[in-house]
DNA sequence: ACATAGACCTGTTGGC
DNA sequence: TGCCAACAGGTCTATG
C-alpha cells in the first residue's frame, strides 16, 4: 500500500518511540508473512538496542546493536499501532482507517520496548515482510540489492532519466514504477507525477531521451520531487497533530489530483475533458487523456504542445 | 532484454 | 439486507 512517502513517515513516527531502546521482548506470532521470518528473527533482536532507524525505497531498516539490520516491509495493508507507556490508545502508522481496540487477528509482531511502550505490526494481507541481516550483506540482500536510486536523492537528474531511458520501449508508466531504476514511487504517484508532468502514461520511456527532450526531463524530475515532498509534508503534519483520539496515517487526508477520480472533470482549468481509467500492466491508471499527450499522443489529440515535441521525425 | 499474466491473501466497496 | 464480483497502495516468478 504505501508508497515511499508513507513508508517515510510510519518511519518518523517509529523513530521516536524505538531509536536509542531496547527491544526487550519480541513477540513474532506467525512463522511467515509474505515469505518466512529467519528462523532466529527474536533470538537476533531481544535485549538489543535499536540504533536508529532509516528508510530505503519502500523498506524501514532497523540498525541494531551488534551490526544487524532488521528490514521492515508494509505490502499493502501493514500498519504500526504505537502503544505508549500509560497505556494511551494506539498511534497508528501506515494505514488510512483507525479502530480503536480494532481487529487484532493480524498483529503479526509485537516490540515490547525498554520503557514500557509497544509497537504492533498489523498486515491483514501479509504482502509485508521483515528480515534480520548483518550489516555487512545489506548490499547483496535479495530485496534491497537491486533497488534502484532514492528520487529524493542527488541523484535523480535529468541526465540520469536521459541515460535509463534512452532505448526503452516500456511505457513511461511501467518505467517510473520499476525500482530497479527510480525506488519508492508506485501507482498512486506515478498516476500524479505523469498527471502533473502532463506526459502520457503509454508512450515509450524511450522518447525522453535526446536533447530536445531535456525540458521535459527537467519537469520531471522537478515533479517528481515535488509530489513526494507534499506527501511526507502532509504525512509529517499528522504525525504532529495526532494527540486527539487517534491518528491514522497513510494517504488518507491526501487529496490526489488525478488518482481515483475517475470520471471527475480534469483539474487543469479550461480542460474541460474527464478523468480517465485503464488498466495498464494490471493495475489502474488514470490519467487525462486532453492533457497528458506528452511524448505521444494518448487516445485523442488535437494539436501539438511544448511537451510532446519529440526530436526523431517517427511518429509512427 | 522485455512485456504480460498470475500468484501471494484478506478486506472493502459497489452493483444488482 | 444479502451476495458476489471487482478492486486495492507491492513485489516476485513464470511464461511468452
């Protein structure tokens, strides 16, 4: 479910409560979520310290005392319930609904931290995963080894979109979603940067290279900052103001401009056309089919703009 | 090399 | 109200 903008701030939200504690009980009440806990997962964390906590592309690492890694994946439906010392209620993190006393049937892992509060991972689902590793392997471990750049990182630049896209004939949308090349985006933002980047999500990655495409290159990389950085705003934002009763985190709050608006008229003023849905490499895309003809002309086009010059002649 | 489909597993939502 | 189908933020594998 969440992407890396949720995924930063379940991150910030632990953090808190975990870095500088001791794990000092760990209970792991199933043997596998998307694939099996190691077999020593609680042995590894009890009675050890948590050192901080960072994140990459869509992963939580955990860097324990003594030169482990514990990895924390949310799938889909995983979510961090935040039980604090006295006892009141639950601070949940990952998630856009919140039940007080809600259905436990799905804590897959309890942290009991030096202090005295709790930290409940809950994934109904159980596309979620988590993994204890030595430091050292972090680089070859299966899940992170491959990922590709962090997009709010140095580097993501209009030269590193030139140098990946360049010869792909994927779409633009499977391109942006890969994260062997760009970690951390998945449909929901790609569906926004695309939207607001105003490029077709089904024209070829491979027309933003060359030089006259160095523009859109440039909107792209700027967007791409931009949708990411709203998002962890609006998710810091509620990590602030929970205190109430209860706050739920995730895209909740998060109004999308072109995501799940099927139907709805097109945000950009004057457009006038209506969002569109289609499912593409399985999942859904929405897009505006008036002004996203960036690079290739979704289904109608009616005259050329500044994002959709591309510099071969073949228009196909 | 790459594109697509299916699998994983459960919960929620919308239509009839 | 009840039932069923479609759909959901993510990966990973197998198949063309």
């Amino acid at each position: 479910m969440p992407e890396l903008p949720e995924v930063e701030t379940v991150m910030r939200g632990l953090a808190p409560v975990m870095a500088g504690r001791r794990l000092m009980r760990v209970e792991q009440r199933r043997a596998d979520l998307r694939f099996p806990f190691p077999a020593d997962f609680v042995q590894r964390l009890e009675g050890r310290r948590v050192e901080g906590l960072r994140r990459r592309a869509k992963y939580i690492l955990a860097d324990i005392e003594g030169g482990a890694v514990l990895l924390m994946h949310l799938g889909m439906s995983g979510r961090f319930t935040i039980s604090a010392p006295g006892g009141a209620g639950g601070r949940q993190l990952g998630e856009f609904t919140y039940e007080v006393g809600g259905d436990e049937s799905h804590d897959h892992v309890v942290f009991h931290i030096e202090g005295g509060a709790t930290v409940t991972y809950n994934d109904a689902r159980r596309f979620g995963a988590m993994d204890v590793f030595p430091a050292a392997d972090a680089d070859e471990h299966p899940l992170l080894g491959g990922l590709g750049i962090e997009p709010l990182g140095p580097d993501l630049t209009s030269a590193f979109i030139e140098r990946e896209a360049r010869g792909r004939r994927s779409d633009l949308k499977a391109f942006l979603l890969d994260q062997r090349i760009i970690a951390g985006l998945g449909n929901i933002y790609v569906c926004e940067v695309l939207y607001r980047t105003e490029l077709s999500p089904f024209a070829s990655a491979g027309r933003l290279a060359g030089r006259a495409m160095a523009p859109v290159r440039e909107k792209l990389v700027a967007e791409i900052r931009a949708v990411l950085g709203e998002a962890i705003e609006a998710g810091g934002s509620t990590l602030r103001d929970y205190k109430q009763a209860d706050g739920a985190l995730g895209y909740f709050q998060h109004s999308f401009r072109i995501y799940g608006r099927e139907g709805d008229p097109c945000a950009t003023p004057g457009c006038g056309s209506s969002v569109r849905r289609k499912v593409q490499g399985g999942r859904s895309t929405f897009y505006c089919p008036t002004c996203q003809r960036g690079t290739r002309p979704t289904p109608r086009a009616v005259s050329g703009e500044a994002a959709s010059v591309t510099p071969a002649a073949g228009r196909r």
